[in-house]
C-alpha cells in the first residue's frame, strides 16, 4: 500500500511538473508574455497583446497576417465574451496589468481608463498619422477625453428601428414617418395578434433604446443633450412624459410578455420569425437575421420619428504604460486592425467600421441606409453619453416604472437626484 | 419484525419520484431539445416541442466550431491535477488536525475554515498582482495553485469530520504493530477514509469542471482557456447560437457523469460519515 502511494504522490508531483511545462498550452509563445503591462520586448521582437471581445472573429486572420508581414512584432489576441471584459479589464487596471490594447466603448464606458490616466494620450500620433482622414470623426470623437484622443476607433455604431416586412405587409402597413403614425402602428400590430416591440429589459440596455428615443421626441435634441450633459433638470415635464409614456406601452402590452426579465438576445429571437413587429437595434442586425437562419432582405429599417439617431463606436485603448518602441508597435498594430484594408478583407464578419473609404458587403444591406441616417443627426446612446451610476439609476428607473413600483414623476425624481449626487461627489472629488 | 408498507403507500412513494425525478429531468431534457433544433425551428415553435427534424451534427459542429476538444482537454489537466494533490493536502492537514495530539489544533481549524468565508470576488486583484509578479498568469501551476487554495478549507472540513469518527484504538493497534506515523496514514487512515475521499473528488472535481470566474481572469490564452469560458464562444454581444451551446453543455457535462457514476457507490456514506462529531 505504502509502495502504491508513494507511486500515487510521485505521478501526482510529475503530473505537476508536465502542467507547469506546458503552461503556455502548446502555442509558441514568447516567455512571460502575458497580460503584463508592456509588451515583451526582446533584441528583435515586440509582443503585443491585444484583448478582443470573442465576436471580433475577423482579427484572427488579421493577426495572422499581420505577424507574417512584420517579423519583429507579433500580436498575441485573447478574447473574452462582453461581460467577462468588462470584469477582466477592471481587475487589470486595479492591479496594474493591463495589456498593452484593448477593446472598449466610448464614452461613459471607456472614460474610466482614460480619466484614470491608464491610456496613452493618442492626440499627437492622431495628428501626425491624419486620422480624420481614416477614421469617421464622429467615432474619434467618441474616445476623446478632456481633448485627449484615447483609442483607435474600430466600429461606429448606429442604431434605429428595424421592422419586420412580414409583419407589415401582413397588416398593410408601411415605414411610419409621423410619431403618431408609428403609435397607431403599434395599436394595430397589437390589435392584429402580433406583439408590437421586441425589447427585453435585462441589463436594461435594451428598453434604454426605446427610452432615449422617446426623450428625444418629448424634450427635442438640445434639452436631450443638456440631460446627457447633466446640465439639465432631469425633473422635467419631458422625462416624466417620456417614462409615462413607456408605463402606457407597458400597460398596453406592447412588450413581450415578461420583458422586464426578458435577456435581449432572447427578445430579438422573437423578431426574426416575425412573432414581434419591431425592434430597435443596430449596423450589425443583418449578421445576427442571417446567422439565425432567416433572410435579411425579409427586414427593413425607418428612421424613429426623430431628427437623430443613436450612435456609438468601440475602440481600442492603448496602455499607458509601454515603452516608446512598444507604444510605436502597439499604435502600429491597432492602426492596421482598423485599417480599410482590413476592413475590406474582412467585411461580412467585421460589424461597422469607423475606417472611412471602405466597401460595404451585399450581405449587409440595411448597414449604409442606418449610417445614412445617423449622418443626418445622431446623439450619444444613452449609456455611453450618461456616467455609469446614473445609467444604473436609469435602468432602475426603467423596471420599477414597469413594475409599477415608481410612477413617471417618482422616476424623473429619482434620475435628477442620481444626476445631482453624481456631481455633488465629482465636484468634491 | 419487519413492518409491513401498505401497498397504496408503495405505490404513492414511487409516484412521488417519479414526480420529483421529471421535475429535475424537465430542464435537461428541454436543453437536449434545443440542442437538437436547427435555429429557425427554435425560434418558430415553443421551446418545450420535440425538434422538427433531429440535428445530431449540431453537436459536431459545436465541437468543432467550439474548440471543445481543446477546452476539455485543458479542464481535464486542471482538474486531474488539482483534485489529486489537493485532496492528498487536505488529508494530511485532517490527520494532523484530529490524530497529532499539538496545543491550538482547534484554533488551527478554525483558521483554516476562514478561507471558506473569504469572497473569491474580494481576491481577484491581489492574486492577479501576485500572479503577475510571479510570472504565473496564464499558467496551469498559477490557476491550479488558486485553486488549491480555495478548496483546502471545505476538503479539510469534509475529511476531518470523517476521520474523527475512526476509533483511536485502531491507531493504537497499529502502533502496537510498528507502524509509524506516516504509516498509520497511508495504512490505516486513508484506505478507512474512501468514501469521504470519494465523496470529496465527486465534489472537487465538479467545482473545479465548472468553475467559471477565476478561469475567465487568469487565463487569458484562448488555447489555454477552460470548458465553461470556452463555452462563452457560442454568445456574442448582441445574439447567441443557442442549438450550438445547449448542444456544448450536453458534451461538456460528460466528464462530471462519468466521475459521478465512478463514485456514486461512497457518495451517501462518505457525506453522512463527514459531518458526524
């Protein structure tokens, strides 16, 4: 027994030993090149990692490339699904071990690092590599802190109504261009069996889609700024009729039933098959209706009955803590990710870009008419223009109006007082 | 004498299993349905209908597609690392908590049983500094050893209960018989302590399978990343493959079946033995 033990703790120690040796599990890559706060720099080679989200399947092949066109830089890319980045990312700043780029979104999301001073100031390298020219400004703009430009924008994102043509042509209905026009709409798709909006309430995102649509119809574009600003009231006239009238929707049943628990993937599954009439979504539709199995063409997009649509973009930030030729590396390898070429080899797979000069895929047709109309006006999306805390309280406020917890006046209070701790604690801080 | 059960009384205990048993069975079997739906089928008829027409090669495809050969591969070498050494830890620790008679054995306990109390969330920052200063992020010894760490406290929770309930007479025995201390361990401990240690591995081995928040932030290689985060593959930010996913968790609960079956026989006794005295 002794002798089998022994034998038993000996393979154990081996077994360790092996795990520890093929701890870089089988890659070739270069030692200690982690998660570190600078790229591994050796005599002739730069390692840049990079950490992408886990849909971004494009920059696979666009790392492949790129590590056999530069041999003294190679990109190393770890991907991670949109929530576990956000906790990566967070737990990397807090213990100082960010990688050298990162993937991230603009405003109120991507703030916290620049703010925090965990982002190299990008103004200069954007000035002298003219990124106007390159890039969409209004998604340059977007990653701009304090007039510090703080990420390579990759996608600039719109986002409006969709509608099903099944559905419309079902009910004899065409593309509203009255606010009255799309709420009689609703009433008749209601009215026909069908459930009008397709939104899901988890994570609030979703229904904040239909809620910033609706202020910007009630307040109109500048006070709409000014509450994205904080420079405004949220205890107006116009919130409290925005969230009275997403309480009358509520009550009418023009949301799927259960939608305030509803996940967004879920609440848009009910779109494709043409349960639900509208939704209220983004550039990157198209993919998603092809890869469920239906056909795009089956789908069409009007402008909410608004002068502006929601945008936002998603960049790569770039650590503040690399060596000058790391940095140089690392500006080089996000500048090619984002680039037009990349984007042109990549298009079906690689969402909307913010490259400018870039062509777009037949399979993607609703893209162009949605940046179209952003063109013609956009805003911030919400959770992006708003800071963080105040988000949540909109979310909150969102629910309980739904639950019937809060009525419209208690939530506009209760946004204007987030507002107002937010720059209470801001200015004191 | 035996008493007799009433056969209405048979009949309505069985009923009630079978009750409960489809009660547990109904999610499980929904999630073969799906996995076994093309995507328009699932999103044009209720989830709970059998599939239209079976998609067996949704499951190849999610093992292709999904890497999952890869995933389990690099769980299963965690895991069989982990599980081993930490329990032969655990062990050693519960023999000398209840058999080397030293001041302060119960304080030590107590000071172990703290780690269970500790939110794992609360260690994130610090272990990903340590780690990083010791070159250990993205490594199996670094996942492994923050794993060990974490499940030393319930193993010598579990073990040191059931060896408590092994009469100190037999160690007198053996002493008598010229068995040393590292002896009595090997010899008369461990094999009197199989259904704990069975108990134990059933337990260890499925935490550490599934375990999902520690592996998402050490391990950042994708040819290195474990089942439950590769299984994320399957989800993007804005939609979700799910005849693809559901059809990933089926194969990747597997390895948890197999182990389960393998041990099932100590299971009961070894969890009744481990909470006595």
């Amino acid at each position: 027994m002794t002798k089998r033990w022994q034998a038993f703790v000996g393979l154990l120690m081996i077994a360790l030993i092996a795990a520890g040796c093929s701890s870089s599990g089988g890659t070739n890559s270069e030692a200690g090149s982690t998660s570190g706060t600078s790229g591994t720099s050796s005599a002739k080679k730069i390692t840049v990692s990079v950490w992408a989200l886990q849909e971004h399947t494009w920059i696979d092949g666009a790392a492949a490339d790129f590590n056999a066109a530069n041999p003294d830089i190679q990109i190393e890319v770890s991907k991670y699904a949109v929530d576990p980045m956000k906790e990566a990312l967070k737990v990397a700043a807090n213990s100082g071990t960010l990688p050298n780029m990162w993937s991230t979104w603009g405003g109120s999301l991507g703030s916290f690092y620049a703010e925090n001073g965990l982002t190299a100031d990008l103004t200069q390298i954007a000035k002298d590599h003219n990124w106007p020219s390159l890039y969409n400004q209004a998604a340059i703009d977007m990653g701009t802190y304090n007039g510090k430009v703080s990420g390579i924008p990759y996608h600039l994102n719109a986002v409006d109504m969709w509608y099903s043509k099944t559905v419309y042509d079902k009910l004899k209905l065409t593309a509203p261009s009255t606010f009255e026009e799309l709420e009689a709409q609703l009433q008749a798709m209601k009215d026909g069996g069908i459930t009008p909006l397709s939104l899901g309430g988890k994570n609030g995102w979703h229904v904040m889609r239909l809620t910033e649509q609706l202020l910007e119809h009630f307040a109109g574009p500048e006070l709409h700024d000014k509450l994205n600003n904080l420079t405004a009231s949220w205890n107006d006239p116009a919130v409290v009729q925005t969230f009275a009238k997403l309480k009358e929707y509520n009550d009418k049943g023009y949301f799927p039933k259960g939608y305030v628990a509803l996940d967004p993937t879920e609440a848009v599954n009910l779109f494709y098959p043409g349960t639900t009439g509208l939704d209220i979504d983004g550039t990157w539709l198209d993919g998603n209706i092809a890869a469920a199995g239906f056909n795009v063409n089956d789908f069409g997009v009007f402008k909410f009955p608004t002068g502006r649509s929601s945008v936002f973009a998603e960049m790569f930030q770039v650590s503040a803590d690399l060596d000058q030729a790391t940095l140089e590396a690392t500006i080089k390898v996000g500048e090619y990710l984002t680039s037009a070429e990349v984007v042109n080899k990549y298009i079906d797979s690689y969402g909307t870009p913010a490259a400018l000069n870039v062509t777009y895929s037949e399979n993607t047709p609703h893209l162009k008419p949605l940046l179209d109309m952003a063109t013609k006006g956009s805003f911030l999306i919400t959770d992006q223009a708003l800071p963080q805390e105040v988000v949540q309280k909109l979310f909150e406020a969102q629910d309980k109006v739904a639950l019937k917890e809060w009525t419209p006046e208690q939530a506009a209070e209760g946004m204007e007082k987030a507002a107002a701790d937010y720059k209470a604690k801001n200015k004191t801080s | 004498m035996e008493q007799r059960v009433h056969p209405i009384s048979k009949a309505l205990k069985y009923v009630l299993i079978v009750v409960l048993a489809a009660i547990f069975l109904l999610p499980v079997l929904f999630i073969a349905f799906t996995a076994l739906k093309s995507s328009s089928d699932l999103l044009t008829r209720p989830f709970y209908m059998f599939p239209e027409k079976l998609q067996w090669h949704n499951f190849v495809q999610a093992w292709e597609q999904g890497r999952m050969s890869m995933y389990m591969k690099n769980t299963a070498l965690i895991a069989l690392v982990k599980v081993p050494l930490g329990i032969l830890i655990e062990a050693l620790a519960a023999f000398a908590l209840t058999r080397l008679a030293f001041k302060g054995s119960e304080w030590l306990f107590a000071l172990f049983l703290i780690g269970m109390m500790v939110p794992m969330q609360a260690t994130l920052v610090p272990l990903n500094m340590i780690l990083n200063k010791l070159g250990l992020v993205d490594t199996y010894p670094g996942i492994i050893l923050i794993y060990l760490g974490f499940g030393i406290p319930f193993g010598i929770l579990i073990l040191r209960g059931f060896f408590r309930t092994i009469p100190k007479e037999i160690d007198e025995a053996a002493l008598i018989d010229g068995c040393g201390v590292m002896g009595k361990f090997f010899k008369i401990i461990i094999p009197l302590s199989m259904p704990a240690i069975a108990t134990l591995f059933i337990f260890d081995f499925m935490a550490t399978w599934n375990e999902f928040l520690l592996a998402q932030i050490f391990i950042t290689k994708d040819s290195m990343r474990t089942i439950t985060t590769g299984l994320l593959a399957f989800r993007g930010q804005y939609s979700a493959n799910y005849p693809l996913m559901n059809a990933g968790v089926l194969i990747s609960v597997v390895p948890v079946l197999i182990v389960y079956v393998a041990f099932q026989k100590y299971f009961v006794s070894g969890l009744a033995g481990s909470v006595k005295g």
